[in-house]
C-alpha cells in the first residue's frame, strides 16, 4: 500500500478541516447579510468540527477524561441541534 492508515487519516481529516472553513465562512456571510445569527447552522458547524476531532483521535495516546469530555460535548451539541431542529418545525 503506498498510504499508511495514519495518512489517510490526516488527509481525510485536512479535507474535513476545510469543509468547516467554508461552513464558517456561510456562517459568516449569513450573519452578514440578515444580522440574526443562524444558530441551528453554527450548532451544525460545531458538530462536525467536533466529529472531525473525534475521527483523528489516537485512542492509544489519549487520556480516558478527555474521550470522556469530549463525548459530553458531542451528546450535549447532539441534544442541543435536536431541541432547535424540533422547535423549529413548530414556527414557520
């Protein structure tokens, strides 16, 4: 194989990092043009940034406390976008 598993995860994970920099800049285009903040799309961003790190992870080198918190990150941004994207179908 001419790429190792290491690489495919930091090429996967580069491609990853730039599909969160053209959400954050719609992010900021958005606000731009209407100044509301479009928090369902900001609480999108922040969960694949998060899935971004959490697909990099080296499960061998990291501490048991820092999986740990970031799974409360990710369940609490999980529960967040579901609380707006339920909310949100009850007021056109």
């Amino acid at each position: 194989m001419l790429l190792q598993i290491n690489d495919t995860f930091a090429t996967f994970g580069a491609f990853l990092a730039v599909l969160i920099a053209i959400e954050i800049f719609i992010n900021i285009s958005m606000y731009l043009s209407t100044n509301v903040i479009p928090v369902r799309l900001v609480i999108a961003t922040a969960l694949r940034a998060i899935a971004r790190k959490v697909i990099i992870f080296d499960f061998e080198r990291l501490d048991p406390t820092y999986i740990y918190g970031t799974a409360a990150v990710v369940l609490s941004l999980g529960i967040t976008y579901w609380l707006i994207r339920k909310d949100s179908g009850k007021h056109p």
